[in-house]
C-alpha cells in the first residue's frame, strides 16, 4: 500500500535557529472580504525535517497593504501585497542567557525576580516592547528589594541605598537611573520604545541580576565541586628524609 509523502515547506525553526525544510502535516485557509477589501491567513502545521521541532506558522495578507515593484521577466509595474508571518510557540528573538535556568534563583527571596524575567522574555518573544518595560522596571524592583532595600523608596532613593551599601558604584546608578527612567516614560508619557531600546535596557538589567545573584550562585557551585575534588584527590605521601 502506498503512503502518500506529507509536502514540503521551508520554514524557520526556533529550536534549530536557522530556516529548515519542515513537513506539512496540517492547512487551513482563512478567507474573508467585504466588498472590494479582502483578507486572508494561511495556517500551517509543520515539523522540521531535523530536529523534528513541531510549530504553527500564519502567514497573513491583507488587500490595503501592499508595495509596487517590477517583474524581472517583463519588467512591468506589479503589486506586491505585504506578509505578515507569525509562529507558535513564538520563535525566541532574545536568547535567554545561559545562565537562566532556576537553579541560580534557589533562594526564595528570588523566585518573584525569576518569574518576572521568565515573562519579561516571553514579552521580547511577541514583540510586546511596553510590556516588557514594565517587566524590566519590576525586576529591578524585586532585585533591589533582595539586596535589602525598602520597597517602600522612589527609584531614586532606591538607587541611592543602593550606592550607600556598596552595591553597586556610580557608573552602575547612571545606568540603572537611564534603566529605571525608559521604564516610566514608557509607562507614563506615552514613550513607544524601539526594539534597541529594549535591548539596552534588558543588558543593564542582565548585567546587574547577573553580578549580585548568579556570580555567587555559580561560585558557590563552584566551591562545592572544588570541595569534593579535594575530598577525592589522593594526599601527598611525605618525603623521605635524606
């Protein structure tokens, strides 16, 4: 009996990130029009043909959104409609640093700072740049009150205990004061932040929760392996006296 080969299709693969030639598994098209304006959405189930990564990909046109541009072989004038294309799971458009994972947040005190990055780069996924200002502007939050500072202070003062304890030096508070500031103008004035702005914020932020909780998470795993080296390590035998 023959089995029918499922199509083909080349598709960017967020596990193997690179475009893949992916299996078709799934289509569905969604079209509507109202008189002479139309829209239409493909769905596609896909699985790539590497890493056997299954996802959903929508490519979306709508008939008011378009360009003009010249075919190659006639060179005449030619509509161009714009796509729109869109993943599930989100493809990650921020890698999340290596050292993400939970266990460099063991302490309870972090676990609210964890869950709030956690979001914070599901925000950078889906292009939600305010929402993830605010994820930035909470996570500093809760990092600062896990190195003992009051909630109850103004970014400001906060930022000022924070230099009072040693924590942090005076080109840490220019930065995190330039942090702590995109965060409101975005939440407050109106501010519409531009991908690089993000990006900036998110790396002040990174470097900070790195230096203050993962450094010492990682040292002290570092300790605790360097201990038991030692335990297994042989003595020295003492030298023959001469």
């Amino acid at each position: 009996m023959m089995t029918t080969m499922p199509a083909m299709k080349k598709a960017f693969c967020s596990d193997c990130k690179g475009e893949r030639n992916c299996n078709v598994h799934g289509e569905y098209i969604d079209y509507a029009s109202d008189e002479n304006v139309w829209e239409r959405k493909e769905w596609l189930l896909l699985q790539c043909c590497g890493c056997e990564h299954v996802f959903v990909r929508t490519v979306g046109t709508f008939s008011e959104d378009y360009s003009y541009g010249v075919d190659d072989r006639t060179g005449e004038t030619e509509l161009i409609y714009d796509e729109t294309t869109e993943f599930w799971p989100a493809t990650a458009k921020r890698p999340r640093p290596q050292w993400f994972p939970a266990y460099c947040f063991e302490d309870e005190k972090l676990e609210g700072l964890h869950g709030v990055m956690t979001e914070l780069y599901g925000a950078l996924d889906h292009d939600l740049l305010r929402l993830a200002a605010a994820g930035v502007r909470t996570a500093f939050d809760l990092a600062s009150e896990a190195l003992g500072v009051h909630t109850a202070l103004t970014f400001k003062q906060k930022l000022d205990a924070l230099v009072d304890a040693g924590k942090i030096n005076n080109l840490d508070k220019d930065r995190l004061e330039t942090l702590t500031d995109a965060a409101s103008a975005s939440l407050h004035r109106g501010w519409a932040p531009a991908p690089s702005d993000i990006s900036t914020m998110v790396d002040i932020l990174k470097h900070f929760v790195h230096r203050w909780f993962i450094q010492p998470a990682i040292d002290q795993k570092l300790s605790e392996r360097s201990a038991v080296l030692k335990r297994t390590v042989p003595p020295k035998l003492p030298r023959p006296k001469s």
